[in-house]
C-alpha cells in the first residue's frame, strides 16, 4: 500500500478473453487505497463482467491493493468482427486523454495501418476473421483442408508467417505455391495439411476425376481418337517405397518421409512434385548434414536443371492401389550434406517387373 501511495498511479491493462480483445483500466483512489476499475467493450454486451471481475479482484490483490468495484465504461461502439483489438487501443487512449472521439471510418484506418505495421508474427492474436483470414481459409478448403477446420489452420498460418506475408502471398499470381514455398522454408517449416488431410482429399479427386461423378463416364472411356496422349500426372501419395532402394555415403539405407517432413538437419527420401519442390528448385541449397533427398515425380525445366543438382533417377517404388511395383522416371534432388544414392541390385532391392498400363 505504501508503494501505492508513493506511485499514485492508474493501471491500464489490455487482456484477451474467448478471442475478443478489452481495455481495463484500474483508477487509483489514494484517500481509499485502493482502485476502481472500468471495462470498456466495443461490443457493449456484458458478456465479459463476470470474467473480467475475477481478473480485477486478483490484480487488485497482486497490487496490495483495496477492490474498489468493477464498472462497465462508456465504449466506442465496435461495428466490425476484427476490430476489437484496435478498439482497445483506442479505448486506452481516450482514458489518457489522447483521443476525443473516433468515426468508424477512422477506426478502420488505424486497423488496417497497425496491421500494415507488422513485422513478424504475432504470439498472441484474437478478434474476428478480417478479409485475409476468410480467403485464406477458402484457399485451404480448396486444398484439402476440412471446412470445420479452415478458419483454425488459418489462424495458425498467419501465426506463423505474419498478417503482412500472408496479405501479399493472397495477391500473388499463383497464392498456393507462394503459401507453400513460405511454409517450406528451412527454420520455419511447418504443415499446411495435414497427412491424414491430404489422403482424404486426394481420394476425393480421384473419384471425380476417374468417373465417379461424371455422367456418361464409361460412354467417354471407350471413346476412341486420335489425339495426343496428355502427360500423366503421378501422385506422390500413391506411391510406397522400400529403404532398401536407397543407401547414403556409409552404405546405410535410407527411409522414405513425407514431403512435409522435410526439414532441417531431417533424413530421408520424399517423393513430390516439381510444384512442391519449387521453393528447392528456385533456391537449392544443402538443409541437413545428414541423409536427405527429394525425389521428384515430373522432370523440372531446362532452368532448374541447369540451377540445381539434380539427376536423372529410376526410382522403384509400390503403387499403394494395387500394391504392383513399378519402376518410375525421375529427377533426385539433393538436400543433404550426406549423398543419396540408388542401392545396387539385390535380393533386397529388386523391384517386381510388372507391365502397367496408365
């Protein structure tokens, strides 16, 4: 209390409850010793007295200080979902005398400044879905990701790449190599879908593309012309492979991963695209001292060839549909430190020579 008394000071205290930012402010009162406290809540619904009582109760405690009382104070009125934390701000500025009043309009331009402000990731977020969680969260549905799950993956996509990033990856030409590049970076890797995700999502396409839900599919499968067979898509999640097949420097096999398993200082063999190698092609570098190879599924351009070290590979592996084994024409991709080789012919590592037809 004598601290106090020799500081005779107000607190003002910004907290997060249930995902909506409020602005406690706690007045001092010296003749009482103590400190009266005031909610301001953009939302106006009370929702969050009982909450914030608790809290004020305990810090006045914390304080050794006497409870005054909690009251609600007279709020700017929160218009939008995602304004609640830059009401806040507000808030405190009004009660130290910083700001008379604010339009709507106005409240809005500082949201979107703050935001244009940022310069890494946030530890802690709340408030509502503005316009860039929506459409990243859209984007994910369109990947793979469950409806009821977007809005979250979202959240911890901007958590973890910056509201700045991510504002600029939406406006690129192509924002879903741009989100996966960004995820796949070394230091900061991190899944956007998950493995279950991306099996169920894969196995959606693959009923409406081969037929499942096109009218007239097996009238459209026995037709027969003369035009230019299409290249052929290979999913790397189809495919299976042995650890056999693969040995490092010390002649020791290495395993296969999954591509999102791809990181520094990791050791493995992951099949993939050239799309999803893209953040490699463009910047080849060594991630691990040990063991770690991409091994991609589609030839990369004259460019990225002539960029990177990468090489014609066979590639054995176990189409998971039919469990056949099939031999697959490939590019390697060194990411480790530790080469990645194919292991010679042996009881072991000798594929099943059977005839496929795509």
């Amino acid at each position: 209390q004598q601290r106090r008394q020799r500081e005779s000071g107000d607190v003002h205290i910004i907290v997060e409850l249930h995902g909506h930012w409020l602005y406690l402010h706690g007045l001092w009162t010296s003749s009482l010793r103590g400190l009266s406290w005031t909610l301001y809540d953009g939302l106006r619904m009370g929702q969050a007295t009982p909450w914030m009582l608790q809290v004020t109760q305990k810090l006045t405690q914390a304080l050794d200080s006497n409870f005054l009382g909690l009251h609600q104070g007279h709020s700017l009125p929160q218009q939008h979902n995602m304004t609640c934390g830059t009401l806040a701000l507000l808030h405190m500025a009004q009660t130290l005398g910083m700001l008379s009043a604010a339009t709507d309009d106005q409240i809005l331009q500082l949201h979107f400044w703050l935001l244009s402000q940022q310069t890494s990731p946030s530890e802690i977020m709340a408030g509502g879905n503005d316009d860039t969680h929506r459409q990243l969260a859209q984007l994910l549905t369109i990947k793979g990701v469950p409806p009821e799950a977007a809005e979250d993956r979202a959240h911890t996509v901007i958590t973890k790449l910056g509201h700045r990033s991510v504002l600029q990856i939406l406006k690129a030409k192509n924002p879903w190599n741009e989100l996966k590049s960004a995820a796949s970076k070394p230091g900061t890797m991190f899944r956007l879908i998950s493995f279950d995700e991306q099996k169920a999502y894969i196995a959606e396409r693959a009923q409406t593309k081969h037929g499942a839900r096109i009218p007239n599919h097996k009238a459209k499968k026995q037709q027969k012309g003369g035009n230019k067979a299409s290249p052929v898509f290979l999913d790397p999640a189809q495919f299976e492979l042995n650890a056999n097949h693969f040995k490092d420097d010390n002649d020791l096999p290495v395993g296969q991963i999954h591509y999102d398993e791809v990181e520094t200082e990791a050791r493995g063999v992951a099949l993939c695209t050239t799309d999803m190698a893209h953040r490699f092609l463009v910047d080849a570098c060594s991630i691990s001292t040990d063991a770690l190879a991409l091994l991609l599924l589609d030839t990369p351009t004259e460019e990225q060839l002539a960029a990177t070290n990468t090489t014609p590979i066979i590639i054995p592996a176990k189409f998971k549909g039919t469990d056949e084994h099939t031999l697959i024409y490939g590019h390697i991709l060194q990411l480790g430190d530790n080469t990645v080789s194919r292991e010679s012919a042996s009881k072991d590592s000798t594929p099943e020579v059977v005839e496929t037809k795509v």
